[in-house]
C-alpha cells in the first residue's frame, strides 16, 4: 500500500554512477591513489635497482647503453694503467670514467623509476590478498575451505560481510559489492545474476544480501594475481614499435662504432704526415662514441614504454600488454555505444506538450500522478519534471483511496485510479487503446504530437484521463554535457567516430546529429558490430571499441584495442585486450589520449636525443684535431678552454641531460588534439630545435664551470 504522502523522487542514478559527468579534459586529472611521481620509497627502490642492472646480461636488451657500458669499462681499466705506470692525465681519465658510470647508471635509473612505480602498485594490491574462508557448495551442503584450495567450476555462496574468494559469475542473487580493493572507488555496484553485471573479483567484499558464485579461475590465475603481474612489468613486451626503434638505434650505435675505431688509425696517418700534433687516446675515442650514439633515448626508451603502461593503469585502466596502449595511438575509426557512452544512459522526461483544450498544469499533474508507480529511471523524470516546472511536491493521496497501477513491459502502462479518475501514462499506442477502451476518441493531434518527437529523435508517452486525451511527455536521450566538443577534438586528431545503437535509423539519427559522431549503426547486433570493425580494418584502420556483455565479446576480439567493461561479464573481459576498472565506457576516449601521448613523446625525445648529438661535435672534433690541424679551431664556437674541459664538458653533459629528461620520459609529452602535420611541425620545433640549440649554452656552462674548479 502506497504512503499517506508521497513525496516525488529523483531518478535513482544508475549503479556504476562514474560515466555521467562533464566531459572537459582530454587527459583527466589522475586518480587519488595514484603515487606522487617523486615518490621516496620509489626513489630508494629505483636508485638500488640502478645498481642491479649495472650487470652486463641485464643491459644486453639495450644496445646503446650496453655500450655505454663497455665504455666505462675500458676507461677504468685505462685509469687503473695509468695508475700503475704513473702516467699523466689521471685526473681527467678518472672523471671521464666516472661521469661514463654515472651515465649507465642514469639510464638504469629512469627505467627502474618507471619499474619501481609499478611495482610499488603491485605491492600495494598484493597486500589485499588474504587466504579467506570460503562457503563451499558441496551438495545440499555447505562446507568452508581455505579460497586457495577453490577450483574452476566450484560453486560458493557470499553472504553480507564476506569477502569473495575467487573470480567467478553470480549464477544467482544480487547484491551490492565493495570494490575499491580494485578500483579506488568507494561507491558500491551492484553485481545480479544474468545479464552483463554478472562478473566478480576475487578480493572484493559483500556490502548486502546473498550471491551464489561459480569460481571461474584457478589459485594464482585471479584477475587480480594478473593485475599484479602486470602492473610490476613482468609480462611487458616491446611493441613492434619500440623494437622498431631500437633496431634504429642500434644500427646508428655500430655506424658510429666503426666511425670511431676508424678515426684511430687516420688520427695516427695525420700526425706522421704533419709532423705535429697527438693520436687521440682511448678514453677520448670512447669519450666521442658516447657522445655521438643516441645515448639520450637509449637511456629512456624503455622507460617510456613502461611508464605508458603506468598511466594507463593511473586512470585505472589494466591494459594486458604495451602493444595495446600503442595500437590506441594509432587508432583510426572509434566505435562508441550510444546509452552510457554518448547518452547519460537512461531517457530523461524534458517537456509536456498538451493537446487542443488541455492546459499544461492539467497534463502536468495527471503525468506525475500516474508516475508515482513507476519505479523506472524514466517514470522518476516524469515525476521530477513536474515538480521542477510546476512546482508539484508531496500530496495527499491516502484518504483518496488510490489505487496504484505499476508499470508493466507487458502492457506498457502506470497509472493510478483516484477519486474516480482512471490516469494513465506510457507508449502512445498502448494509451491509445486504453483511450478507445474506455469509449473515448483519439485526438489527432495526440498522434501528431508523438509522430514528431519519434522523428526528432525522442520517445514519446502520451497521458489519459480515461476517456481524454491530455497530451504526450517527450523523453530524450539527454547526450552528455561536452560531448560533441570531445567528440570533436577527435575528429581533430584523424579520428572516426562511429555510434553503435539499437535503436531504430530514425532516432539514431537524430543522436548522432546531436552529438557529433561522424557515422552511426542503428539497430546493431553482434554480427554487425564484428562485420563493421572487419569491414574498417580491411581498409587498413585501426579500429578500437568498447563493451560490457558476452555478445560484445567477438567484436572485443577482433578490434585491435578492446576496452571491456570490469562490470560486464568474464566472456567480455577475457576478450578485450584492456580492461576499465570504474566501467566507465567513456574512458576509451581518454585510453586513445593516452596511446597517442606515449607515441609522441617516445618520436619527441628520440627527435631530441639525435639532434643534440650537432653540439657535441663542435665540441669533441676540435678538441680531438685542433692540434694536428690548427684550422679546426673555428669549429670551436662555444669558445671552449681546453681540449680536455671541452671532451669532459660533452660527456658530463651527455649525462645529465638523461636524468633531466626522466620526469618528461615518465609524465609524456603534453598532448594536444590536433592533426599529425601540426603535431609534427611543433615537435620538430620543441624537441628538434630544441635539441640542437640547448647543449650549446648547457657545454659552455659545464665548461665555465670545470676550468673554474680546475677540473680539467
């Protein structure tokens, strides 16, 4: 029985509740769990790993600094010569060697930094862990047993207050779960039998009610033991990118290799031939080689690639390989579900349009009374609709004897009989007969009505006072505040939006006009959406979507970045080679930001790395021939002391501008939509120009700066 006052409430939000807000920023601001980027626990760890990885079998992956390394060898062995024959020139032969060791050690540092952020999440899931006790179904009975000994296939039941032992399906119940072991999110979800919102975490806790559960992982295969393999990089592969580039980088480290071991030989030439002048010695010949190979982003290649991954995970997104958070830098159509992506979600009621003789408060009041029983997101607008515009509140009802009608699928109808009124709301057909049903006539303009909102796009709910018709509520899918800017920004980027709806053309349609998106597809199934992105990527695009259900699941696997749903079932997540922890489908807009950053910033600093290498050569070629060739010495413009300051200076430069740039390699280049040509022209002018002109004043200092200590 209905309350003596009913008071009208707003729509309840829907249970993930994180997908409804304003769209601004393309890169949101990261999560509150997420570790300050200088962080002292993850200093300490980075700068002790540094030191690990000085061993040459760890460095092997690496070329460049491998032979970096190699360097720093032959000098100390240089210095321990020198030491022992009392030779001169010890002074500059131990800090080369020094600032050579500091230079691996930099580069060891910006990976470790990268490694130990991810490891330091690790840690930190991996003390969620807890061997609880489960409630086994065995039979009819119940028997508790350790989760470790749970197997696939094994069935348990979660009371309020359990903690769930497993991954698995909730094969009966619903409830509301605690998931912020996962997610970082406080707010509770809701996980039901059936449907897309079936899938459980292993870890995550019951706030209410009871679940059955089938266990769908085996001990050490649970989301979260992968979570933690992830996170910590012990499953990272290089993408075919980053192995691109280190096969360039590499093949320009053994082009200068011969350069140098070349120069011997013709240095010696030279002097027998002038007469004058000195061979360049070993650790200055390792001095150039450093300086000329591109040590900057051999140092932080693999730290980029690393941190990519981090930020990803940092928006709370678990991507299952580094090829994934790159392929969503290059892709080129984006298919975005309509509800709960492009929409808020659920048909928000926004006007009451009243036929000939009906005032509007009439239509208002009888659309809010018949509401009242209608427990879904779209009753609840109706009834907020008319308190918000026509000051509607709380009323009375109890003495009345009202009887209320709830809405129904099967007849499309809520209502409610009071004071020997029948009012009534819902599909227009369905009061169209009821209207016809109580000896009533159609008004014409009724139908109008709702033959123009279905074209605009909207659903139409025509309201009856029994044999009257009032008028029609027009619901909306309200697109989400920012959308079309979003939506835009993309399209500046070279990227294709497509929304994926059920809806019929029409109406389509008239969201897709609304929200921007270049293209639609309406009244889409499976098969659609699998021959859709089939159709994209035989035109050679990148295709990337979003789902939450197991039909979902085949087009997850064939999209080259498949962002599941953490909500949605264990076909979809399986599927899908990234995983959005918050179930927020949105979120694939921000993953494509993402993918995009990290490839910039790896062309940025690799751009940066090889055009700073021009410096360097005015100031070691000078100092290595300027005595055999006196000519050289114009190629000193930066006004260099000596031979020896100006090969130190390179090198001490060499080095630092490495541990410079690890917060850069770390953070990424800052992102702005825009097309690939501008994108282009403005790194070329940051990071190429920039490369060029910055070691030229950073030499000179270092320069001042060793002559005034007497270094050199």
């Amino acid at each position: 029985m209905p309350q003596a006052t009913l008071e009208p409430k707003a729509p309840a939000p829907r249970p993930p509740a994180k997908a409804d807000g304003e769209l601004t920023d393309l890169l949101p601001k990261r999560l509150a769990h997420a570790r300050p980027l200088f962080d002292t626990g993850i200093l300490k760890r980075a700068t002790k790993d540094s030191f690990v990885k000085l061993n040459p079998r760890a460095l092997l992956k690496n070329p460049v600094i491998f032979v970096v390394e190699i360097g720093a060898i032959l000098t100390t062995l240089a210095l321990g010569r020198d030491l022992a024959t009392g030779a001169g020139n010890i002074g500059f032969t131990l800090q080369i060697s020094l600032w050579l060791w500091f230079t691996v050690l930099f580069a060891n540092f910006a990976e470790a930094m990268a490694e130990a952020r991810g490891k330091a999440q690790a840690d930190s899931l991996r003390k969620t862990k807890t061997d609880s006790i489960a409630k086994k179904v065995v039979g009819a009975k119940i028997e508790p047993v350790a989760a470790s000994r749970l197997r696939s296939g094994d069935v348990v039941i979660c009371d309020t207050g359990d903690t769930i032992p497993g991954d698995g399906e909730v094969i009966d119940g619903i409830a509301t779960v605690d998931e912020s072991v996962i997610t970082g999110e406080s707010a509770p979800v809701i996980r039901e039998s059936g449907g897309d919102r079936s899938a459980v975490t292993g870890g995550t806790k019951v706030l209410s009610d009871q679940i059955r559960i089938r266990i769908t992982s085996n001990p050490g295969e649970t989301f979260l033991d992968r979570m933690i393999a992830l996170v910590e990089g012990a499953e990272r592969q290089k993408t075919p990118n980053e192995i691109a580039l280190n096969i360039l980088i590499a093949g320009l480290t053994l082009i200068f290799l011969m350069a140098v071991i070349t120069l011997q030989p013709f240095a010696q030439y030279s002097v027998n031939s002038a007469g004058a002048g000195s061979v360049p010695s070993v650790v200055v010949l390792v001095s150039l080689l450093v300086c000329l190979i591109p040590t900057t982003i051999g140092g932080l290649l693999s730290a980029i690639g690393i941190a990519g991954m981090d930020r990803v995970m940092q928006h709370n997104v678990l991507a299952m390989s580094g090829k994934a958070v790159e392929a969503s830098g290059d892709v080129n159509t984006l298919l975005l579900d309509k509800t709960g992506t492009i929409t808020i979600g659920n048909r928000q009621a926004v006007e009451f349009l009243t036929v000939n003789g009906v005032g509007a408060a009439e239509l208002a009041d009888a659309a809010q009374l018949s509401s009242l029983a209608d427990e879904t997101p779209e009753g609840r607008s109706v009834v907020v609709l008319a308190k918000e515009k026509y000051g509607l509140r709380g009323r009375e009802v109890a003495s009345h004897e009202a009887v209320f009608i709830p809405f129904s699928a099967y007849t499309r109808m809520s209502g409610v009989d009071i004071d020997g009124r029948r009012l009534r709301k819902g599909a227009t057909s369905a009061i169209a007969n009821f209207i016809r049903e109580q000896g009533g006539e159609v008004p014409q303009d009724l139908l109008d009505i709702s033959e123009r909102i279905s074209r605009q796009g909207g659903t139409p709910l025509a309201v009856a006072d029994g044999r009257r018709g009032l008028g029609v509520i027009n619901l909306k899918d309200v697109v989400k505040g920012g959308m079309k800017e979003r939506l835009g920004q993309l399209r500046a980027m070279g990227i294709r939006t497509v929304m994926i709806t059920g809806d019929n053309p029409l109406t389509a349609a008239a969201i897709a006009a609304e929200a921007g998106v270049d293209d639609f597809l309406a009244q889409a199934s499976p098969a659609d959406k699998l021959n859709y992105i089939k159709k994209e990527q035989a035109s050679g695009r990148l295709v990337a979507m979003t789902g939450d259900g197991t039909n979902d699941a085949p087009a997850l696997a064939q999209a080259d970045v498949g962002l599941a749903m953490n909500t949605g079932t264990m076909a979809a997540k399986e599927a899908g080679n990234m995983v959005d922890l918050d179930s927020n489908p949105t979120k694939l807009i921000e993953v494509v930001a993402i993918g995009k950053q990290l490839l910039i910033t790896r062309g940025a600093l690799t751009t940066f790395s090889i055009a700073n290498d021009v410096a360097k050569y005015f100031a070691i070629i000078p100092a290595m021939f300027m005595a055999t060739y006196p000519v050289l010495g114009k190629l000193n413009v930066m006004g260099l002391h000596t031979p020896q300051s100006a090969v130190l200076s390179a090198v001490i430069f060499n080095a630092l501008i490495i541990i410079a740039l690890v917060p850069l390699a770390l953070r990424g280049v800052k992102y702005r939509p825009e097309s690939a040509a501008s994108l282009l022209r403005r790194n070329l002018l940051v990071y190429g120009l920039g490369g060029i002109l910055v070691p030229f004043p950073g030499i000179w200092a270092i320069d001042q700066l060793v002559h005034l200590l007497r270094l050199a």
